[in-house]
C-alpha cells in the first residue's frame, strides 16, 4: 500500500454541494509535508475572492494561500485522507478515492462544520 499519494503532487478539485459548489482548488502538496492552495475557478477574472474577500494578483490568478502542514492517512490501496489547519482557522479533512476521481471533504472551525463532495484529478507536472 502506498503510504502517501498527495506528497508532492498537485491535485485540483471542484465541489458539486455545500458552500463551495462550483468552486474549483488547486491544492499543492509539499515534499517537506506542507500544502498551499488557490482557487482556480476565478482565474480569468480580477475580482476579490469570496475567501478572505482576497484580491487577485494582477495576472488574474487568484494568490496562493499561505502555507500550512498538513497530515494524510492511507485508508486503502485506492483511498486515502489528507487534513490540514488553515491561518484562517479552518480545517480540511478531504477523503480522497483515486479510482473513482472522488473527494468529499469535511471544513470545519470552532462555529460550524460542513460537508461538500466533488470530484478531483492529479494535475500533470509541466
């Protein structure tokens, strides 16, 4: 069973529900167990972010979040969990099925916790 199949990888993901429906995020996974991630839904638009009310660089990609360590747990062969805790207070537990290309996740902070689901693919290395 392969122990890590996030670490040094970019995967993006769309969700389908929840609060982040039709949203789509560009996570990047660090050899030294760190994550940043952007959304990439909004990349040919230059407007504030719904997160953070953040402002896109002046390419029109949205910034980078800062970075933040993050923990991932082989389920299976097939499945895997990786979870991080963001500056904002946030903390994302996604459950990662590389079969099927599915991810349901789970955020959460000290006021609320929600569900989405989605769907995501490894992105290719340029």
């Amino acid at each position: 069973m392969e122990s890590d199949r996030v670490r040094g990888k970019t995967i993006r993901w769309t969700y389908a529900d929840g609060p982040m429906a039709d949203r789509g995020f560009e996570h990047t996974f660090g050899v030294d167990g760190t994550v940043t991630w952007r959304r990439t839904d909004r990349e040919n638009k230059n407007t504030k972010s719904a997160i953070n009310n953040q402002q896109t660089q002046k390419t029109g990609k949205p910034q980078t979040e800062p970075k933040a360590k993050y923990q991932v747990a082989p389920v299976n062969d097939d499945v895997s969990v990786v979870s991080y805790l963001s500056a904002s207070g946030y903390t994302l537990t996604s459950v990662l099925d590389f079969v099927s290309g599915t991810v349901v996740s789970f955020a959460s902070n000290e006021k609320e916790l929600v569900q989405q689901r989605g769907v995501f693919e490894v992105a290719e290395r340029v």
